[in-house]
C-alpha cells in the first residue's frame, strides 16, 4: 500500500463499516484500533462484528489492496474520530478517548489536511480538540481543516444506510465544512446538509433523544395500561389511526449504543433546561426494573399455586430484534437482575443471534420454549414469533411478540 489517504481510528460497529466502504471506492485507507485481535482479524480479511454484507467488503477491500489495519497511525490526508464516548462518575460523557485518538494523530499533521470526529460527543467537542492541536502544532493553525460528521445508521443495515443517509456535516469554519463535504461526497450518496461543528454535535444528540423520549410514552402507556387492564398493543394500534399520532411501541426499556447514553450528553450539560429528556431517560431506564419486578412476581405466583419452582425461559439479550449486538441492553440487565434475585432456580437463557456468551450459558429457543413454566420474551426476535405456545404456559411479553 503507498501512503494512504485516509486514517481511521476506531475499527467498531461503525469504523471497520465506515473504512470498508471507503476502500471499497478504491480510496487507501489506514484503520487503526487498539485492540491487536481485531488488527489481525482485519488483515486477514476477516471481521470481528456481525453486519450484514460486511465481511465481502472487509474481504474486498483488504484483498485489492485499499485496506490495511494496524495500532499505530500514519501520515494521511484524511483523519476519522470513531472511537467509543462511554461514561464516568454518574452518567457523564467522557471524552477521553476521543482526546487520545487525536493526540495520537498531532505529531502526525500536516498542512492541508482534513480532520473529522464522527464519534457521538458533547457539544464544543471539536473545538476543544482543535484547541488541543494548535496547542501543540501552533503553526497549523488556519492551515488544516476539523469538521464534525455523526453517523445515524441501524444495526442491521450499516453499509446500505453509510452510503444513502442524509449525513449532517458541521465545520470549525466555512472552509472545514467545505473540505469535508467534498471527502464525504465521495462515498455518501444520501444529501449532505452543512452547518457548524457546535449544531452537528447537537443535531446527533437531538435524534437520539427525540427516539428516547418518543419510546419512554410508549413505555409509560405501557406501565398505565397494566394497571388500567388495557392491551398496550392494541391501544397503540387504535391510537396511531388518527392521521397525526405515532406513538412508538413499548418494550422493556432501551439499549443500544446510542438512545440509551445519547440523551445524558445532553442532561450532563444542561440539567436545568432538559426536564422532559431527563425524565424520558429515567422512565425507559425503570421500565426495565420494572420487567424484572414482573418476573419475580410471576415466579412467586407460580410456586404458591404449584408448590415447586418454575422453570423460566428468559428469551433474548440483544438491544434490539434479529441483531447480535448486546451493548446497554435493557434485555441483558433484567436477565442480571432476576439471576441475583434467584441464584439456584432453573433458567433457560436465549439469544438466537450469538453462540455463546461469557456469562450465560445459552439455551436454543424450541428447547427453552419446551422445557419452560414461564417464558419470558425479552426481544422480539423473528425466531419467537412462530413459536406455538401451550395454553398452560404463562406468558409474559413485555416486547409485543404476541401483540
């Protein structure tokens, strides 16, 4: 490989995608990670993630010549920011892995040279960053560009949505938006909107917060309509025949790397102003205290009729349906919670879209169904949905399988 144009630094659910679809536009591309698994993973044209159509790309890219992963960075043209945001202390973002992806890139700078974070960060990020480099590159300044580009795709659907997504483009400056508006346009298909870093920052918190508090109604209905003895599916369905109501469907909470950490960038810096995404955050973050709380009680119900413990299928671990993505789901905590609740009764464990599992031991679905007292449907994977149930099952569906 000569001298590649682009770097990109995080090779996740969304860097390894994001580098793939770049080589794959025969542009050079240089992904670099700190793990030395996925390095090795990668050059041998191979993934560590599971994505739909991913590994030909990853295996193209890699097989032409356009990618090539390493540790370490190198010189460039382009610099990419896709490293993970997680959180310190009491849900506040923590952006230290940005800072040291990009001081491992200062030493590296040159004039000319474009540099994007498309990590999910705090409003000011990419300023702090671009402080942090003329900080110690004073001579650059005014000489690069920094611009700001989230990415807004599904598990599932990475490389269909990477190349047909509108994509919110937000510069330093005029000139910062321009340059990476033309890097963009080279792979992007989907509209490219230009703004400033500050509003581009803010645009990706907005979406996931407005999906946050949109699902916390739909969580809260749900709360109510146990009490009220109403079926939350079928109110929802009636409710959305009005012509300008959507309400979204209820589960037992949220996950997934995005609605459930997005909306506390926000909350972090601006409690006073931000009540309603707040209270959104603590009503999906109790719906899945709430499911746990249900299964205990079932259990419980079921001893006192039956006089022995139940057996109980917990089905689905996933943040969300037909993916193998496991992060901050709701799923996975109320399975936690009702095993430390209950450490000898017996459990099938279920999540048709991984092999195993470090902590639990996984179970096949038909064999889970089957043996079960009380089977509990976490996910709404496709796999659930053709399952004939006995009427002497009891069935809790906290994600609408059985709507």
């Amino acid at each position: 490989m000569s001298q590649p144009k682009v770097v990109t630094i995080g090779l996740g659910y969304i860097g390894l995608p994001t580098s793939a679809l770049i080589a794959n536009n025969q542009i050079s591309v240089y992904g670099v990670d700190i793990s030395q698994h996925v390095v090795d993973t990668i050059n041998a044209g191979k993934i560590h993630i599971i994505e739909p159509d991913l590994d030909q790309a990853v295996a193209k890219a890699v097989q032409e010549g356009y990618l090539k992963a390493d540790t370490k960075a190198v010189s460039a043209d382009t610099y990419l920011i896709v490293v993970p945001t997680p959180f310190k202390g009491k849900n506040e973002p923590d952006i230290s892995y940005v800072q040291a992806a990009t001081e491992g890139i200062i030493p590296l700078l040159k004039e000319g040279d474009l540099y994007i974070i498309e990590s999910t960060s705090p409003v000011g990020t990419t300023e702090k960053m671009m402080e942090l480099i003329f900080a110690q590159r004073p001579e650059l300044e005014g000489k690069i560009y920094l611009a700001y580009c989230p990415e807004r795709v599904l598990p599932g659907n990475v490389m269909y949505e990477l190349v047909h997504n509108d994509r919110v483009i937000g510069g330093v400056n005029t000139a910062s938006t321009e340059k990476a508006l033309a890097f963009y346009k080279q792979f992007v298909k989907g509209e490219l909107h230009a703004t400033n870093a500050r509003t581009a920052e803010m645009c990706k918190l907005t979406e996931n917060s407005s999906r946050d508090v949109q699902i916390a109604f739909a969580n809260e209905l749900s709360l109510i309509c146990d009490k009220a003895d109403i079926n939350v599916w079928e109110l929802i369905n009636l409710a959305n025949k009005h012509p300008r109501v959507n309400i979204l469907q209820p589960g037992c909470g949220v996950g997934g790397h995005c609605i459930a950490v997005d909306p506390y960038f926000i909350v972090s810096d601006y409690p006073m102003e931000s009540k309603i995404i707040g209270t959104a955050r603590e009503v999906n973050n109790y719906k899945s205290f709430w499911c746990a709380e249900k299964i205990q009680n079932a259990k419980l119900q079921f001893e006192l009729q039956n006089g022995r413990k139940p057996k109980v299928a917990l089905m689905g671990l996933a943040f969300k349906p037909n993916i193998d993505d496991l992060r901050e789901s709701p799923a996975k905590y109320i399975v936690n919670k009702v095993l430390q609740n209950d450490s000898n009764g017996e459990y099938f464990i279920v999540e048709p879209n991984i092999e195993e599992h470090k902590v639990f031991k996984l179970t096949d679905y038909k064999e889970a169904v089957e043996k079960a007292d009380i089977i509990v449907l976490l996910v709404a994977h496709e796999e659930f949905k053709n399952i004939k149930l006995s009427s002497e099952k009891i069935v809790l569906d906290f994600c609408g399988v059985y709507k």
